[in-house]
C-alpha cells in the first residue's frame, strides 16, 4: 500500500498538471496571439490525393519534455505521408510559442468546422483526446498520455524519436547515405556526462540503470590512455581521417561540435554508447544512432517496444560488471558479426521506428488508441498485443 507521503505527492502531482492545464483561462490573450500567428502562416490546402488526418488535441500532457512528443508525433505522421489539419483549441495552443511546439504546429492547418467547402471529403484519421468518433473523420483513434497503467491490448506505442532539430533540419532524409559511409572508429560517446546533471535518473523508478556520468567513467577507464578525447575542431579533423579501435568521446562540457554534424559523427563509429539519460533512460541519441547503423550499447533495451535483443540489434548489459564484459566483447569484435549487427539495428530502426512503420500500423484495424507516452508504463506490459 502506497506511503501517506507517496499518496500527497500524487496528489500534487495531478494538481499541478490541473492548474497548468487550465491556466489558459488566465492567459486568454496569449493563447489568442498563438493562434492567430499559426493561422496566418498555416500552409496551403494539400493535393487531392493526399492522405488526411486530424488532430484533435486538448490537453498539454501531450506535448512532452519540452513540446518534443507532439514535435515527434507530427513529423512521424508528415514523414509518413499524412497532410495534418488540427482544431483549433485555445487549452492546447496554451503552449504553442514554445519553440518545438511552434515547429510542429507549422507543419499543420486549423480545421474550422464552420467553414466547410462544398467539396468537403472526410479525413482519413482523427487522433484525439476527448472524443472517440469525430464525425468529420472516417477513423478515431483515440490519444493516450497516462503512465500509470500499463498498456492494453490494441495500444499502439510510439516510438520514441529524434531531437526535433534533426527532423527540421531534413536529416532524416540522408538516412541512406549515413548508412554507407566508412566506419573509422570502434565505440563513440558524444553528449554532456557531468557528475552533477547525470549522477541518477531523476524521475524514472521503474527501471535502475547506471546512471551516463559512471557509464562513461567506467568506459573511459577501461580503454585508458587508449581513449580518444576530443576537444577542439582541429582535434575532430584528425580524427575523422584516421581508424581508431577503442574509445572516442565528445564531452559537451568542454567542446561542442555544430549540430549539423551530430549524425555524421555517430555514422563513422561501428557502436555508440547509448548511456541514459537525465530524467528518463531512454535517449534520443540512442535513437539517432540506431536510425543511422549505429549499433546502441545500453542498459534500457528492455524500454523499446518491442525491446531490442543483444547480439541481433543491440549490445546490451546489466551493472558495472556486465558494462565491463560488453566493453570487451565489442573490443574483439570481429567484421563480420559486426555487418550482421548493423543490419540488424537498421532492420529494427524501418520495422518499428520509422514513420512509414509507426503510420502502418497506425491504420491497422487492431489499433484501437495511441499511447504518447510507452516507456513511462508499467515494465510487464510494454510489447504491444493483438488487438
């Protein structure tokens, strides 16, 4: 039975989000400008041909650390070939200057009811979360964002994604050409590791992995004076040009290379350490990495739907000791069961991250709702069931 302090902070918890929920009402004017600037620059009408979904949208959870979860579900539907309209509502457009969300809602039009042509054809899809049949769309799925229970039969999860900027910047059109290129180093890290922002993962319970700062420790302490630190652009240069079989690490405390370059780094290394993140284990880069032919090193694979298996998609470990041992086996890797990795973790980025296979099974019958938010559910029940 949950603790009188657990239970008081639930509570807070879920007046928070009440208040900021409904602090439009407050914010009336602002919400007002929001809407009138994503109107006045919404895109032109779409081709006749094209597919057409719905957005109806009220509450703010879905918009994620930072607006990255709406971001990442409107590029996964546009990638995938959707053309996005979205009802205008002021409660969920709270939040639109917010930069990601801005983004997102530009790739979109507002549907006003009121203002059908005559030609009127319904849309393919509606995803909401306030109603389960939209009269104006031939399909409903509804939207999830809760975390407490776990999910259901005929949930479909979403994948977790890029860093926005990687969608914005069209990176995830030169997938292919990543893929191909020349792989000069063994194991890469890139990404700030420092004690103090990453010494525990602050709001995840459900699963216990070491936390980035002792995974990169622990590794850079493994390889030694072999390890590669890079700290400068003439330093990255050099590096680039020349076959290293240990460790290359980039900490972002002390040198930054533009973000242009971020995916054509991970695509020049056989394995990337995918340490965790800072509020939740599941990172982006861990995504990047896999999206390029990156074979992921991690401890959360098991946070993946489905989860990605080691030794066909992954390397995956368990503690310091198991980190060690996996530090070794990629050490002594050979060629060959590296290739078949590879294509493994491609294998699994176009089945179940991509956006033409999160729209695939997004109109498949069996998906009755979309879950925003799968990795934060309960662990048993993360693989998704026939519906």
């Amino acid at each position: 039975m949950p603790s009188p302090l657990a239970n008081l902070r639930r509570f807070g918890l879920a007046f928070e989000r009440t208040v900021k929920q409904h602090r439009w009402l407050l914010r009336y004017a602002h919400c007002q400008r929001v809407f009138h600037g994503w109107s006045e620059a919404a895109p032109e009408d779409p081709p006749a041909q094209s597919r057409r979904c719905l957005l109806d949208l009220r509450r703010i959870a879905s918009d994620g650390e930072q607006g990255r979860r709406f971001h990442a579900l409107v590029m996964l539907l546009r990638r995938g070939g959707y053309d996005l309209a979205m009802v205008p509502r002021l409660a969920f457009l709270q939040t639109g200057h917010r930069t990601f969300k801005a983004t997102a809602l530009a790739e979109t039009r507002p549907f006003f009811e009121d203002q059908l042509p005559a030609d009127f054809r319904k849309f393919d899809l509606c995803l909401s979360d306030g109603t389960r049949t939209h009269r104006h769309a031939r399909r409903t799925v509804p939207v999830l964002t809760g975390t407490k229970r776990p999910l259901q039969p005929g949930d479909l999860p979403m994948p977790y994604s890029f860093f926005p900027a990687v969608w914005d910047n069209g990176e995830d059109r030169r997938f292919e050409a990543y893929r191909r290129r020349d792989r000069v180093w063994r194991l890469f890290f890139g990404g700030h590791c420092s004690q103090a922002s990453y010494r525990r993962i602050k709001k995840y319970t459900r699963l216990r992995p070491l936390d980035r700062y002792r995974v990169v420790c622990e590794v850079h302490r493994y390889f030694a004076d072999s390890t590669l630190s890079i700290h400068s652009d003439q330093q990255l240069e050099s590096a680039q040009q020349q076959r290293h079989e240990a460790f290359v690490m980039i900490d972002n405390a002390t040198y930054r290379t533009d973000a242009s370059r971020w995916l054509g780094l991970l695509a020049q290394s056989d394995f990337f350490l995918a340490a965790p993140g800072c509020d939740y284990p599941l990172s982006h880069n861990a995504i990047e990495a896999i999206a390029v032919g990156t074979i992921p090193v991690l401890e959360y694979e098991s946070l993946f739907t489905p989860p990605l298996r080691d030794g066909e998609n992954c390397i995956a470990y368990r503690g310091i000791d198991g980190l060690r041992h996996a530090v070794a086996r990629i050490e002594t890797m050979d060629e060959d069961d590296i290739l078949r990795l590879r294509r493994g973790v491609i294998e699994y980025y176009e089945s179940h991250l991509s956006p033409t296979a999160f729209c695939r099974d997004l109109q498949d019958q069996s998906t009755r709702r979309l879950h925003l938010f799968p990795y934060l559910t309960p662990a048993a029940t993360r693989t998704r069931a026939a519906g």
